[in-house]
C-alpha cells in the first residue's frame, strides 16, 4: 500500500464529515479534534473542516446529541478528503444524492474514508471495489457474507491508496495520526498523540492484535495467534491438533496455555467464537438459519440450533423477532 501524497509546507488539507442519523460521537470527535489539535501545535491552518448531512437539518447522534451541519449534500463544496460516519443502520442506508456528491468529490482527485459501520454504505456502492478495509468488528461477519470479494481486515484501521477505514471509537483517532504523519510529519502526529494522551499503535501488527487484546482481555501471545487463525477459520473449521500444528506447538502446550489465560480449553472457545459469529450474523444479516449454520461451521441446522440454544438460552429463530 503506498503511502498518501507529501503535503506541501503550506497546503491546507480540506475535510468534509458526512453524518447520518445515529452517528457515533466518538468516532465524530476522533476525526475532527486531531485535525484541531494539530492546526494548534503547529501554529497554523493544516487541515479545515466542514460538517455535511443529507439535508441542512439537526443530526441526532447516538448519544442525544444533535449537530447542525454546515452544508447539505446538496450545497456541499468538494474538498480533499471526505469521511462517512454513520450508525448501526449503515447496512440498510439509501443516500442517491449523498452518493452523488461523494462523486463529484472523487472526480476531482478527493480520497473517501469512512467510521465505524459506514463501510457498508461505501461497499454497496462499489466505492472500496480493490481496496482493502475495515469497520467495527461486531459487524465484519455480516459484512464479509455480503461482500466477500472485498478485501476486508482486521486491523483498528486500513489506508489502502486513496481509502482509509476506521473500526470506529478511538480506532478512528489512531488513522488520524497516521494521516496526519503521512501529510505533515511524525513529529506533527506524535504531538498530537501526547496532546490527547494517547499511545500511538506502532505497527501493522499492534493493529492486528490491538483488536484482539481490547475484545478478549487476552494477552499471552500464542492464545492471541491461536484467537486469530480460530476467527479466520470458522467455516472450515480447524482441529486442535491441526490449530497447534499451524503454531508449532503441541496440543498439551496449547492447551495449558488456554487454561492459564482464559479458563477453558481450545476447543471449548472456538466454539463459543463459531456461536458469536452466529449471533452476529443473525442480527446484522438477511442469511437464512441453514447458510449461517454453515458459515459458522455447523453441519445441520439441528446441531447448530441445539448448540447456540446452550449458549444463549434462546433459539437461533428468535434472534430475528425479537
């Protein structure tokens, strides 16, 4: 992935934060305070912003709380880089006008990026075709059945050329000290990252397991590795042995190593890992039962049924009418 454009000394990077309703504060703060922070420690204009909804009225995020956006999608002015940032409906948005304004900024050299689920609304319209991403990890199993060609990652974060993704939360501030580093320098990012006291993720590989250890509490590093390939291989599931194998280990010291950090064996976690994918898909997904069964591993419906009513306490039907 090669690296966005060297701004010059005194260029001012132009943003636009398309909200929809429902939006996450968080990951709205963590796009716009860094550019703030930054404009302030370098004791000049690097990057403007502006808010854009579908129309000129109050958006409600999910916390309550309403912003007035500067401009409507359709009085919006083109700028250098646009971000999406939407709720847990992104999955079922309808925005043709939206989508047209994200065009014409594209038309113009502009770079596309998107917050937490807002993944989604770009999938759908092709916008991330060729380019790898991310979005939170709640929603990556529904996100995978619907587009499986995309190449979707696990990292808190993904720029892949002229797309950047965030799972959201503080996922979001670390991509903007990474664009921030690639625009003005990493003395500029690191500055920023002790303005809001904040460690900086070091490397692809902290973003790999950076989700892991937030989602599981896990911190010995073969169970970590051991959770990842699990997570990569619910459908065609693994045996222990072959899991050990993989990690060139034997089962007995896998094992152990499970006990001592989670409290169950390898086998007993990946299945509750096969369930939670289940679960997942059930909520965020049209699939019928028998296709997540499936996916997650299951080779009857009576089985998988029988399994997910152990862990949940309630049948895979009624995931979808409640």
């Amino acid at each position: 992935m090669s690296p966005l454009p060297a701004r010059r000394e005194r260029e001012v990077v132009k943003f636009a934060v398309l909200i929809f309703p429902g939006f996450p504060m968080m990951a709205f703060s963590s796009i716009v305070e860094p550019l703030r922070a930054a404009n302030t420690l370098a004791d000049r204009t690097c990057y403007s912003w502006i808010t854009v909804g579908l129309t000129g009225e109050r958006i409600r995020a999910s916390n309550g709380l309403d912003i007035e956006p500067d401009f409507s999608v359709r009085t919006a002015p083109v700028v250098d880089r646009v971000v999406l940032n939407s709720g847990g409906d992104a999955d079922h948005l309808i925005a043709e006008e939206a989508l047209a304004w994200i065009r014409r900024n594209l038309r113009t050299g502009a770079q596309l990026g998107s917050v937490a689920d807002a993944a989604f609304f770009l999938a759908r319209a092709g916008l991330l075709d060729g380019h790898a991403c991310t979005l939170h990890w709640i929603s990556q199993p529904a996100f995978k059945e619907a587009f499986p060609d995309l190449d979707l990652r696990r990292d808190l974060y993904v720029i892949d050329r002229k797309r950047f993704t965030s799972a959201g939360g503080v996922g979001a501030l670390d991509m903007m000290l990474d664009l921030i580093g690639r625009d003005y320098g990493a003395e500029l990012s690191a500055g920023v990252a002790e303005w809001f006291v904040h460690s900086p993720l070091r490397s692809s590989v902290d973003r790999k397991l950076m989700p892991l250890r937030l989602r599981t509490g896990v911190h010995d590093e073969l169970v970590l590795s051991a959770i990842a390939i699990m997570e990569d291989e619910v459908e065609d599931r693994l045996s222990i042995a072959g899991l050990a194998e993989r990690l060139s280990v034997s089962p007995d010291k896998l094992e152990r190593s499970f006990r001592s950090e989670v409290g169950v064996s390898p086998g007993s976690y990946y299945r509750t890992t096969r369930l939670r994918r289940a679960h997942d898909l059930l909520a965020h997904s049209t699939l019928p039962v028998r296709e997540v069964a499936l996916s997650c591993g299951f080779w009857s419906v009576s089985s998988f049924s029988r399994a997910f009513r152990e862990q949940y306490g309630y049948t895979p039907r009624e995931v979808r009418t409640a």
